[in-house]
C-alpha cells in the first residue's frame, strides 16, 4: 500500500501503523495542488507496488467563510486541492489500474446540503459527484469502478478544525447523537475497494449518521 501526503511525518505515521497489523508500506510525498506531482506519486505508486488495483483520494482543505470572506485566491487554491487534484489522480490512474480496479473519492455532505459556511469547499466537494460519474463511465469498459463515500461530521483535525472556527458544528444534532469516527469511513471505502462491491459504479455512500435523510 502506498500512502501520499504532503506531510512526509503524516505519512510515516500511517506507513508505521500498517507494518504493526503486518501490512507493507510505501511513503510518497508530494503537494496535490501541483499537477506533476500528482503524476508522478501515482507513476511512482504503479511501479514501486508492480501495479495499482485501488486508489482512494482522502484530501480536502476549507479556507474563506461565507461569499465576502473568500478572496478569489482562496477559490482557486480549495478547487486545486480539492477538485482538480482529484481529477489529475483520476487522469493518471485510470489507464493504469488493472482490470476490475476501484477508485474511490471522499467528498463530504457539504456537496450535498448548505451549512459550512465556506462555499468554496461546499462547491469543490460538489465536483466530485460530476466527476466521479465520468470516471466510472470511462472505466466500465475495463470493469474499473468509481465511487464516492461522503462522511458527515466526523471526529478529525480537519472536522476540530472546523468546529473551532463554527462552534455551531459541535451542536448539529445528528440523528444517531454523535460523530462518527475515521473508522466508519474507513470501513465503506474498503467494501467499494472490494470485489464484494463489483457491481455498484458511479454511487455515493453517505455515512454521516442520518443527518442528510432524516432532518
């Protein structure tokens, strides 16, 4: 397994916990919001694994709060982090995935309903649905799928992160009374990295407690 961050400690972290469950890992480092580096961390991925069956693409950045708070810097730097890399990983992994493969993006329930606060992430994660389906229609040829799992309010940096700059966030009433935690994203993004999930392509799994369905 190949694990890219732009934090090369982040992802020792991640490559150390995967060798104490008795997995093997790869440490890539590379910035996402520069177009050759997402070439090259898949290029190096394929290679250093002798080929790519999976590729899931967890990055996401929020900046700017409301319309007048968000400079058009800070539109164009969430979109190339969050929308475009997505689309340049997908571009270079596609043709190298093997027959049957999976491609997984996470978005967020900020594309699907208002309330961040932060339209530049609402609308970046929006994309990924579009840009999901095309994927998945453009892979299908080859059985390769594509899927989007979009977490809720989840117990991460990034969702404290969010809360300290929201403390509304904290107080969203979910319909299950909590969080959830990495784990129960995790969990999905494996089922459609699996071949148990070979006949579901072009789908979003939301996991965000019922906060969507049942307010």
């Amino acid at each position: 397994m190949a694990c890219a961050d732009a934090d090369a400690a982040a992802a020792r972290g991640t490559v150390e916990y995967i060798e104490r469950e008795g997995g093997r890992g790869l440490i890539l480092v590379a910035d996402v919001a520069d177009a050759v580096a997402c070439e090259n961390v898949v290029a190096q991925a394929t290679e250093q694994l002798g080929g790519l069956d999976g590729v899931v693409c967890n990055v996401g950045i929020a900046a700017g709060l409301r319309l007048e708070g968000t400079t058009p810097e800070a539109w164009d730097y969430t979109f190339a982090v969050n929308l475009r890399s997505h689309f340049l990983l997908a571009k270079a992994a596609l043709p190298r995935l093997t027959d049957g493969g999976s491609m997984v993006f996470i978005a967020s329930v900020a594309g699907l309903v208002p309330g961040s606060l932060m339209p530049a992430y609402d609308a970046s994660k929006a994309g990924l649905f579009g840009l999901c389906r095309h994927v998945a229609l453009e892979g299908a040829r080859r059985g390769v799928r594509a899927n989007v799992v979009v977490p809720g309010l989840i117990d991460t940096p990034l969702g404290r992160l969010a809360s300290r700059g929201r403390p509304s966030r904290e107080r969203t009433p979910v319909p299950l009374g909590r969080q959830g935690t990495g784990w129960e994203v995790a969990y999905p993004t494996i089922f459609l990295l699996s071949a148990e999930a070979s006949y579901i392509t072009g789908q979003a799994l939301v996991v965000d407690g019922g906060l969507t369905a049942l307010q």
